[in-house]
C-alpha cells in the first residue's frame, strides 16, 4: 500500500452513522435522545460538543464508550465497530468518579489494574501523577484534594491506558475559572503530547473555541446536529 493509501485509510478515527438512541421514561413516555446523528472525526482532532441540557450529549459518549448500544446506526472506531468498552477509549466522566476509598496514585492504577496491567505499568503511575501536577499528594485522598485537582485525576486515570481517543463529558463543568483555566492548559498540552483525539462535551463556548479544531452544535432533543465550525488555530 503507498503512503498516500495509508493516510487515507487511518485519517479517520471514529465515524458515527446514522445513529438513533431512544429512551423510555419513568412514565413510559418514550423519550429521542439521539436521531440520525453522524459524525466523523479525524486522527489526533479536538473536536468539542455543545448543546442544551438533556439534548444526548452524554448518550452520545455513552455510545462511543461501548457502555450503552443504539437502536439503529453504527459506530466505528478504529475501523472496527463498537460493541463493547474498548482499552482504545478513553473517559472522563460528567461527574466526580475517583474511588473515595483510594489514595490519588491508587485512583489512577485503578485504570491499569482494570486492564490487568499493573505490574508493568507501575512507573507510568508516578509518571502521571508528576505529568498532572499532583507530585506530593500520591498518597491523598479525594476528600483531601480541590475539586480542579480531582478532575486532573481522572483524567490522568483515562490517560494512563494510553487511549487513542479521550472522551471527557463536561469535566470542568463544575470548576472555579481559575481551575478551569489551568486545567484546559493541561489538556492542550496533554493532547498535543500524546496526539490524542479528543472529544470534549462543555457548555462554555469559549472553552470549546479555545481548545477545539472544530466545535459541534447540537439541536435540542432529539438530539441531531445543528452546525459544525472549523475553529482557525
Ligand atoms: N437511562 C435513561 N432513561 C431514560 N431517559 C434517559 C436516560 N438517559 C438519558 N435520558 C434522557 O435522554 C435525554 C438525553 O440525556 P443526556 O444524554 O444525559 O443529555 P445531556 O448529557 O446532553 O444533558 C434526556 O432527556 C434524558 O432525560
Ligand atoms: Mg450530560
């Protein structure tokens, strides 16, 4: 295959195919989360997504993450379609996720000992924790540390499996702007490190301008997609 074969084929990470998630409520009323969503996202992006509250925003990752199956629609990643949580993804949850009873550098071996991995691993652990800042809290615990430190935490978790594609649901959501500011600086340097595809849900427009390459507005519910704007570095 030449190299121009080759670009073409790996250039696309994750393609979404006319994906439809529906729910049925409490009430049994049922409730679109997602219709005929596509996207398609390119290797080493930073794409960002904004939309109204319960517009399917978290559907969405849920759905890239293999936690969650839609009624109808594909996704692909890495060329192989998604049926299960896969070690290439990545995810930052919408709400704080650290285990309370475990030290920070515990928090973040969490994510390898799930893989298995552990004992091969062990030096990535300090090397994380040294990468987001938190060199001398090894041993806190959640209750001990800021939230904006928590937030650096999971990330490092997601991060620490070396993921292909991060997907972080609206981590700074509940940050002071100062955090959010030094956390955001974290992330661009994480991303353009580890060439990382990223994939961030926020509501702060200009979060999603500072770090995206292209930012997707979300109708809301069902949600589709309103516009896509290719953000100018
Ligand atoms: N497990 C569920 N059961 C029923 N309805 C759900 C469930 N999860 C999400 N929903 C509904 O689907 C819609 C989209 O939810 P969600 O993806 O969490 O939105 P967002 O993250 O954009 O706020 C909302 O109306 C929400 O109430
Ligand atoms: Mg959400």
């Amino acid at each position: 295959m030449s190299e121009k074969d080759l670009s073409v084929v790996s250039d696309t990470i994750l393609n979404i195919k006319s994906l439809n998630r529906t729910y049925i409520d409490d009430s049994g009323n049922t409730v679109e989360a997602l219709k005929d969503f596509n996207l398609s996202v390119r290797r080493g992006e930073f794409v960002s997504v904004i939309g109204s509250s319960g517009c399917g925003k978290t559907t969405l990752l849920r759905l890239i993450a293999g936690l969650d199956k839609p009624e109808s629609g594909e996704l692909i990643l890495d060329g192989e379609k998604i049926t299960e949580p896969a070690s290439q993804c990545g995810y930052v949850f919408q709400q704080g996720s650290l285990f309370p009873w475990l030290t920070v550098e515990k928090n973040i071996a969490a994510g390898l000992k799930a893989r298995k991995t552990y004992k091969e691993n062990k030096g990535e652990v300090a090397r994380y924790i040294d990468l987001i800042g938190l060199k001398g809290f090894e041993k806190s615990f959640p209750h001990q540390i800021s939230g904006g430190m928590a937030q650096r935490v999971a990330i490092a978790r997601a991060l620490i499996n070396n993921p292909s594609v991060l997907l972080l649901d609206e981590p700074m959501g509940a940050l002071d702007s100062f955090t959010r500011a030094d956390i955001q600086d974290k992330l661009l340097e994480l991303w353009k490190k580890n060439k990382i595809t990223m994939l961030l849900v926020t509501h702060d427009v200009d979060e999603a301008i500072y770090l995206s390459d292209r930012i997707v507005i979300m109708t809301p519910r069902p949600g589709r997609i309103e516009k896509i704007i290719e953000v100018d570095s």
